[in-house]
C-alpha cells in the first residue's frame, strides 16, 4: 500500500488532525479540572491523557485488530505480517496525533519539557511516519512495537504518582522488557521490508530511540540500587 495511493495520504492526515484535536481537547479538559497545576515539573493534564492514550486508547485499538484477525482465522504471526489495516494504521496515526498534541499543550506549561524529551517526539514521530509510508508488510508488527512501550511507558506515570520502592522496581521491569520486545518486533518488520534506504533509515531511528530509553532505564536502576543501599545502610545503623 503506497502513502500517495488512492488518496491514503489525504486520508491519514484528516485523521491525524482529528485525532490530534482530540488529545488536545482531552488536555484542555484536565485544564479545567487541575488548570496549571504541575507534578514533577509536568503539568497534572499531560498525566491524564497520557494515561487515557497509553493503558487504555492504543491498547483497546489493538485488542479491536488482535481479535478481528482471530476471528478470520489469522495467526498471530500472519497479522503481523500484513500489510496495514485501520486498526494498525490508527495505531501509528495516534501515537503521532498524541505526541505532538502533547507539544501543543505542555511544551511551554511544564517546566522539565525539554530538550530531551522533544528529542524523544521528534524520533517517534518521525519513526511512525516512515513506517506509514514506507512499509509494505509486517504491519503489526509495527503497531506491537508502538502499543508495548506506550504500555511500559505507563508505568513513568503511576511511579511518579504513587512513588514507592515496589513501584520504583515494577517501573523499571515494565519499562524495560516492553522496550526489549518491541526491539524484537522492529528487527522482525525490518527483514520485512524490501526497500534499504527505509531499512537503514527505519534501523537507525530506532536504534537512537533505544539509546535515549536506555539512558532513561539506567537512571531507573540506580534509582532502585539507591534505595536497596539506603535501605541497607539504615538496617547496619540500627543494628549498631
């Protein structure tokens, strides 16, 4: 399926805006409710919708795909395989609609929007963009490699809310094993494609994207290593 083909590309970005007006829409309501009110350096909005677009929007949008293709039969591997269908095309078209709707509404309103996190956007967007243009099968394995960090990336959201040694750890394992199996998927829809300019291209993105979430993991381990020492260290003061 071509971008430019059968009017897809008019198509896509009609959807995108409307799906971009939406998690703008969903920002200004947690304005009314929290206004400019900021946690962690983030406005208490970009938590609310990130957790309405991460545990419950991709991920129903995907159970909706997983369970129409069970139903005609298909493995889980022959709908990875194939080639878009409005389940996984919606799949990359809101995660771009949700990034850059959370550049409208909290780049300025949150105090530690940077650069790195920007950075962050700027190489998902634009990975779900080639994917949208450029694959022609392996589909679902693209959307798996979108839903299951989004779903990691959850758990920044509940750690930072309700911040414990447990949750501290769970963070981390979710984090990290949902970015090792997406990893997995992306190596599977790259030996897919047939064009090498998007294989390098869509290869070197994602790697960079790996290296700024690992950076992100390693910051969530020495957090966890602080705490088991702080927490040792009390236990050798009070057996003295």
């Amino acid at each position: 399926m071509q971008l430019l083909g059968q009017g897809r590309l008019v198509s896509m970005v009609i959807a995108t805006v409307v799906w971009t007006c939406s998690y703008v829409m969903l920002n200004m309501l947690g304005g009314l409710y929290w206004g400019a009110q900021c946690h962690k350096g983030y406005t208490k909005r970009s938590y609310f919708v990130g957790t309405v677009h991460e545990g419950f929007a991709l991920p129903a949008v995907l159970a909706i795909g997983l369970a129409e293709s069970s139903g005609s039969g298909l493995s889980f591997r022959e709908w990875a395989e194939e080639p878009f269908s409005t389940y996984t095309e919606t799949i990359h078209i809101m995660l771009i609609a949700y990034l850059v709707g959370d550049i409208i509404a909290n780049l300025r309103a949150s105090p530690e929007f940077g650069t790195s996190l920007l950075v962050h956007h700027a190489l998902s967007i634009s990975i779900a963009v080639l994917s949208l243009a450029g694959i022609q099968a392996g589909a679902g394995y693209a959307a798996m490699a979108i839903v299951l960090p989004e779903l990691g990336s959850l758990w920044l959201n509940i750690a930072d809310v309700w911040p414990s040694p447990p949750v501290f750890l769970l963070r981390f394992f979710f984090y990290t094993s949902s970015r090792i199996v997406s990893a997995y998927f992306a190596y599977e829809l790259v030996l897919l494609m047939t064009d090498l300019t998007s294989q390098i291209i869509l290869t070197s993105l994602t790697m960079l994207l790996l290296v700024h979430n690992g950076r992100v993991a390693h910051h969530m381990g020495k957090r966890i290593f602080k705490d088991l020492r702080d927490k040792q260290q009390t236990k050798v003061a009070k057996s003295k």
